[in-house]
C-alpha cells in the first residue's frame, strides 16, 4: 500500500478496572494472538463511528461513551508491509461480550498480566503508554 490505513481501537474496561482483549480466529490475520478491539475505518466514516462500529460488530457490546486518548504510528516492519495510523479510545460499554468469527475468545488483563498475552499490532505498546 502506498497510504497509510486509519485503524481505530478501544480500550474497554471492565469493573476491576481490566481491559478487554481479543483472540484472533485461526483464518484471521495474526491467528491466535490477541488484540484490542477495534478496526479499519470505512471510507466516508468517522473514527467515532467507525470504533462504535467495531466493538458491536466484533463483541455484541453497545458502546456507551467514547473518549479519544492518543495516536499510534505504526510504520512497516518491512519493506512493502502496512503502515497504519491507530486511533485509539477508552469506551464505555454495555451488554453481554459475543465474539464474531473475527475471534475465538477473549480476556479482561491488568498491567501485571499483560506478559501472558502476545499481543498484536503493536496494542502492547499502546496499552503500557495507557496504563502507564
């Protein structure tokens, strides 16, 4: 791609203050890793939109409240890979989490547990700046 790709991810909590992560299907890119929740944005649709969008699509929960909290340039790692730009919310949710066939389970992690999980799309990162 010659462009970069608006991506959009949120982080949810839950009442113990964890966050909701997401494990890849086997067909999904980055199979059986985990992942915040989140997307591409859709031509001629707004980064709000578009993360209201993802979490329905991808955990069934209602988005209550977005809050938009920093950025991520993700470059590519190779020569020809994806260069995304990420946008990343805390969102308020509501409803009972079923997962797409996008993922095949999830979890809700703390800082002290996030060296359990391998996680993608550089969200590792985006996780300790929002912890930190």
């Amino acid at each position: 791609m010659a462009h970069p790709i608006p991506a959009v991810r949120m982080f949810v909590q839950n009442d113990a203050g964890k966050v909701l992560l997401l494990r890849r299907s086997e067909n999904q890119v980055g199979s059986h890793f985990w992942c915040l929740p989140g997307g591409k944005v859709d031509y001629g649709e707004t980064i709000e939109q578009t993360a209201r969008r993802e979490l329905l699509e991808e955990t069934s929960l209602v988005c209550q409240a977005l809050r938009f909290r920093f950025h991520q340039d993700s470059l590519p790692a190779e020569p020809n890979g994806r260069h995304y730009i990420n946008f990343y919310f805390e969102a308020s949710a509501q409803g009972a989490i079923q997962l797409n066939d996008e993922s095949e389970e999830y979890a809700w992690i703390g800082p002290s547990e996030m060296a359990r999980y391998r996680i993608l799309f550089r969200n590792d990162e985006a996780l300790q700046k929002y912890w930190g």
